[in-house]
C-alpha cells in the first residue's frame, strides 16, 4: 500500500511540474507570434524615432553611440540584407537535486555582407527555442566593421584598415590586412565571421585554446568591432558633431510619449 502511494505521489507531482513547464513555453510562443502579426509596437524613444522614419540610418544610431534596446529597430533598416547562422549549439548541464538538468547553448552570427555584424549567445531548455534567443540577441549587438585598404586606395574598401586583435578566454585573434585578390586567410568560422561583416581579404593569426568555438568566435567578433576603435590620419580632420536625434526630435518624443 505505501508502495503505490508512493508511487502515486511522486508520479502525480512529477506529472504536474511537467505540465506546467509545457504550457509556459507554449504560452510564450503564441504571445511572441500574435506580436508578430499585429505589427512592431516601439517601446524606447529610439524605437519611436526610427518607426517614424526620424532616423535614416544605423549610421547616425552609431554616431551618437545611442543603445539599442529593441531587435526591430535593426530589421527596419536591414531586413531583407541580413543573413545569420548558426555557428555552434551545445549541451551544457547544471547538477540539481533531482539530478543533471540539460540545456542548450546556441551562438549565432548574423551579418549584411557590408560592414556590420552582430554575434548572440542564449542558452534554453530546447534546441530552437536557444537559437531564437540568439539570434535576438545578435541584432542587438550589432556594431559596424570600418574597412581599408591594403596598399593603393583604389576601388572599393577590401580589406582590415590596420592590425587589430580580440581576445576572449584564452584566445587571442589577430586580423591583418592583405592585398586585393589574397582572399581570407582564415578558419571556417573565421571565414564565416569576415564574410558577414563584408571583408574581402585578410590574414588571421590566432592563439590559445581556439578549439573552444565559443571563445573563439567572440575573440573574432571583437577584433572586428576594433575596428572602429583606431584614430588613423584619414580621421584626424574635426568634424563638427550635429545635435543627437533626441535633442533634434524633442518635440515629436512629447507628443507621442
């Protein structure tokens, strides 16, 4: 007899707590659809200014250095350009009382072939749920990528304007410039990243644990986004620095807050 209530109890608890994690999960992804069908409804300033058509380019959201906080505002400027992939997904597990409980890690890049990309990491209890986070989360880091040239300024921008490397754990990447017609030196994922961000040629250097793809395609994604990070002559010339969006568009923002 304690033999079958046991049984019951267990049986009936367990039962419950499965059911109620399934109908979370089924219940968040409807929600996230009918978002989809009734169309994007901006939630920061930045998001109303760019639904409006204020802003014209992810150029002038960099200049000011203004955070992006909604995936849309990237899709309204580079939908139909932007192409992502999957770089890698794997298991990682967590000791709980009632044992090991997996989840899956995904990290996913995403790029226009044009000077930007963006590279996201979500770790979830199913395999497409994880890659959906991701790929949220790379358009939310997505950072311009200045290219140069190597040699002769002529044509369009080819390569890496200088020597720049990313570091993450153990590894260290370095990216240098190579002449037209070089090609990308370079690992597959290495490949894939330089691709997506719109680099023609270049030469890669790279130490440390690299066979950990995870730090090694953020070790990548960094020393691209260094790119930026380099005062060269060509930008030594003062600009004169505009008004930031939000001072430009004040009296829309209080109309419409």
């Amino acid at each position: 007899m304690s033999e079958e209530r046991g049984g019951f109890g267990r049986g009936g608890r367990g039962g419950r707590g499965r059911g109620r994690g399934r109908g979370r999960g089924r219940g968040r992804g409807r929600r996230g659809g009918d978002r989809e069908e009734a169309g994007w409804t901006p939630v920061t300033k930045l998001g109303r200014l760019v639904k409006d058509g204020k802003i014209g380019s992810l150029e002038e959201i960099f200049l000011f250095s203004i955070p992006v906080k909604e995936a849309e505002i990237i899709d309204y400027f580079l939908k139909d350009k932007l192409q992502d992939e999957v770089m890698k997904i794997m298991p990682v597990q967590k000791q709980s009382s009632a044992g090991q409980r997996t989840r899956f890690k995904a990290f996913v890049a995403l790029g226009d072939n044009n000077g930007h990309i963006g590279l996201g990491v979500k770790c979830a209890s199913e395999v497409a749920t994880a890659i959906r986070g991701a790929i949220t989360a790379a358009k939310l880091n997505v950072s311009p990528v200045r290219r140069g040239y190597w040699g002769r300024k002529g044509g369009m921008p080819h390569t890496v304007p200088c020597k720049v490397t990313g570091k993450c754990g153990s590894v260290r990447v370095r990216l240098i410039p190579a002449p037209r017609g070089t090609g990308l030196v370079a690992s597959p994922a290495s490949k894939k990243l330089m691709h997506m961000a719109g680099i023609v040629d270049c030469y890669t250097s790279s130490r440390g644990h690299t066979r950990t793809m995870g730090n090694f395609i953020k070790a990548m994604f960094e020393a691209l986004k260094n790119t930026y990070g380099y005062l060269s002559p060509e930008l030594w010339p003062e600009n004169a620095l505009t008004s930031s969006p939000f001072q430009e568009h004040t009296d829309f923002l209080a109309k419409t807050a």
